[in-house]
C-alpha cells in the first residue's frame, strides 16, 4: 500500500464513518474500530502486498517518516493540551498514576513477559513492558467525553494519557540503543546526555519561544486562527528537527515544546486553537496510522500469534494495567467505582504503535518477532474491547453513582 493508496483510502474512510459519527453506531463503534479493520481487510484482499511487502513497507523512507514526525506531533499535541492545575488537584490523581501506577505497570508487565518468554532477550521483554505501558485516551473517548462524568475521573484519564507515552519514551529509545549495538560503554552517557538534556533543551526553547511568538503575534492581531491551528505541528516538527540537528532527541523535544505551550499560551485562545488541531487535522493522521496498523502491522504480528501472546495481551489490559492503578490510588479518597474506571480505561493506542514502527525501523529486518506478535496482539484487542465497553460501563458507572446519590437523600 503506497502512500496515494492510503491517502485515498483514509479519505475515503473518513466521509463514511463521519455520516454516521453522531448516531448510536457513532457511540459504540469508534474510528479506530473501522480504521484497523478497514486495513486488516486491505491486507487480507492483497492489497498491502503481502507479509514480506510489509517488512519492507514498515522500514522504508516514508513510513519512517510518517513514524517519526507522527510521534512527535502526537507527543507535542498530547503534553500542550494538559492543564497545569489538573496536577494539583483532586490529590494529585495523576501525578499518582504517574508515578506509581506506571513504573509498577512496566515493572509488572515485565515480569510477566520473563516468565511467559523464558527464550528472549532480557532487552525485548523490556521493550515489551515499556511500549505497552502508555494509554490512548482517544480510544475511549465516548466514556471520557461524556458530560456526565465526573471531571476528576475525565481529566485523570486525559492528563495521564497525556503525559505517560512522553514519560516511557527515554527509557525505550535507552533500551534501543544498547539492544542495536549503539551504545555501550561512554557511548551509553552520550545517548542519556542527547536524551536527558540536548533534547529537553531544544524542546523548552523552541516551544518556550515558539508560544511567545504567537501569544505576542495574538495580541498584536496578526496572527489569524487557521495559522494559530497550524503552529501546533510546525512547533512540533521545529523542536524535533532542532534537537536532532544538535545531538539531542527529536522525540523528547517535542515533548517538552508541547509541556512549554501551557506556560506560554495558558489557558487563552491560542492554546484551545492548538487542541483544535489535536481533536482534527491531527486525526487525519492518527486515522491512517490506524490504517496503516491493520494493513501493514498486523499481517506480520498474526503470522506469530499464539496462546501464550494472547495471555500476555489479556493480562497487559488487565492484571498489568489495573492492579498498579488500583494500588496507587490508595487512600486518594476514590470510590470502587471511580478506582474502578481509573484502572480500567488504560487503552493501547497510537503511542504503543509508533513505538513498535520506531523499534522496528531500528532493528531492520531483525526486529524480534514476539516483539510485534505481542504489541500488534495487545493493540488489536485494545481498540475493540476498549472501543465497545466505553459507552456500556461509562453509563453502568454514571447510573451506580447515581443510585449512590439517591440511597443518601
């Protein structure tokens, strides 16, 4: 599938399911459903080329392009759409889930992958962990979305969402380093100073920059909305581009641009523009990677499926995502209920996509195959089961709480 094709069929996909978008099949079955299905049946009718075309598909220029610059607007997009006081309030929900829910997320999902592949490399089982950990609230964004959810319950989710794929990126692009043979030795301080600092410092400069420029071109009146939309991505590309360009890591970089466009633009016009751009045209992008995952991905990881990867991805949505969210929400004051969703909706998304696309790209024609069989399985039945249980449990929860509120009166 080249890049026309996709384009084309992303289009396309688009118009159809936006038609029935607001509608009851809208709310219980969601983009993503349709996009990796969509690409599943391309690839089953022939037209990714098969298997080995794919290999060479996921490795090439403009995949890897699209990998990477993807990456960065969604790590951008993702940090500058949080709201700085959502970490300071409703005791620190999400600063709790951060950081004690997600280490113990990827310390527990790593040993349940040493235990369940005694064959692999230690370095592959913490790939595993790592890219599995972070969440995609878009994936349940029926539930999220819902005015009648609690906003501590919506904006949890969303802020962690938000900052757990950019907290699990070092560590991975550490991991890859060392497994390719990039870094040993000395060659291991300079990897962690292009990460830990090179990149933040291009990223807080250029996003810390990049938002006075446009909250001072806003004042001045010269700044229409449309290019006020536009900037989101031309600041992430720029803090990529510009970390890579000294040394530094362009994925970091954008991350922390995006962290510096709350500080800059606050909470004001511009800033909402930015999401504006996130809730669209970024959607466009996300669609077809979505696409690009059922038609590409997915032929390559089934051919390895097994029972033993399907325990895996059950436990990784369950056991592994629930039990340290649970945990860390200890004495935070939360009803079952609330804890209940909180743990729950840990969806597998774009972020564990992309960062598969990059290990694989890194790894070339090596990549290890219970690598992409357990991610591709994870994700897939991620955007299902979390895409239909959304809608369902969000209305189960709201009807508790409400029953709740009536047994007091």
């Amino acid at each position: 599938m080249n890049a026309y094709e996709t384009l084309v069929a992303v289009a396309a996909l688009i118009l159809v399911y936006g038609l029935v978008s607001g509608g009851r099949f809208g709310r219980h079955v969601t983009g993503p459903m349709i996009f990796t299905a969509a690409g599943a049946a391309l690839a089953a009718a022939g037209f990714s080329g098969g298997a080995g075309t794919a290999e060479h598909e996921i490795a090439n220029e403009a995949m890897k392009l699209l990998a990477e610059f993807g990456l960065a607007i969604l790590l951008f997009t993702d940090a500058a759409r949080i709201d700085p006081s959502h970490l300071r309030q409703e005791e620190q929900l999400p600063a709790r889930m951060l950081l004690i829910g997600l280490p113990g997320a990827v310390l527990l999902g790593l040993a349940v992958a040493w235990s369940l592949f005694p064959g692999e490399s230690w370095w592959s089982l913490v790939l595993i962990a790592l890219i599995l950990a972070p969440t995609d609230a878009a994936l349940a964004q029926s539930a999220i979305a819902n005015p009648d959810m609690p906003e501590t319950v919506s904006q949890t989710l969303n802020v962690e969402s938000g900052l757990n794929d950019g907290l699990v990126l070092p560590p991975i692009l550490i991991v890859l380093g060392i497994a390719a043979g990039n870094s040993t030795g000395n060659g291991v301080l300079a990897t962690l100073a292009g990460h830990l600092v090179l990149g933040p410092v291009a990223g807080v400069v250029i996003g810390y920059g990049g938002g006075w420029l446009i909250r001072l071109a806003v004042k001045k009146r010269r700044m229409t909305p449309l290019f006020q939309r536009l900037s989101a991505p031309a600041l992430a590309i720029l803090a990529y581009a510009g970390a890579e360009a000294i040394g530094g890591n362009g994925f970091i970089a954008a991350f922390a641009g995006g962290l510096m466009v709350p500080l800059t633009l606050h909470r004001d016009a511009p800033a909402r523009r930015l999401e504006d751009f996130a809730e669209a045209e970024a959607s466009i992008l996300t669609s077809a990677l979505f696409l690009l995952f059922g038609a590409l991905i997915l032929p390559i990881g089934a051919m390895h499926w097994n029972l033993t990867t399907l325990l895996y991805a059950v436990l990784s949505l369950t056991i592994i995502r629930m039990v340290p969210v649970a945990l860390s929400l200890i004495g935070a004051g939360l009803g079952r209920g609330a804890i209940g969703i909180l743990a729950w909706f840990g969806p597998r998304g774009i972020a564990s996509v992309l960062y598969l696309l990059i290990a694989v790209q890194t790894f070339g024609g090596n990549a290890p195959e219970e690598l992409i069989s357990v991610v591709s399985l994870t994700v897939l039945l991620s955007i299902f089961v979390h895409g239909l249980s959304a809608t369902p449990l969000a209305a189960l929860y709201l009807s508790w709480q409400n029953g709740k509120r009536s047994g007091h009166e």
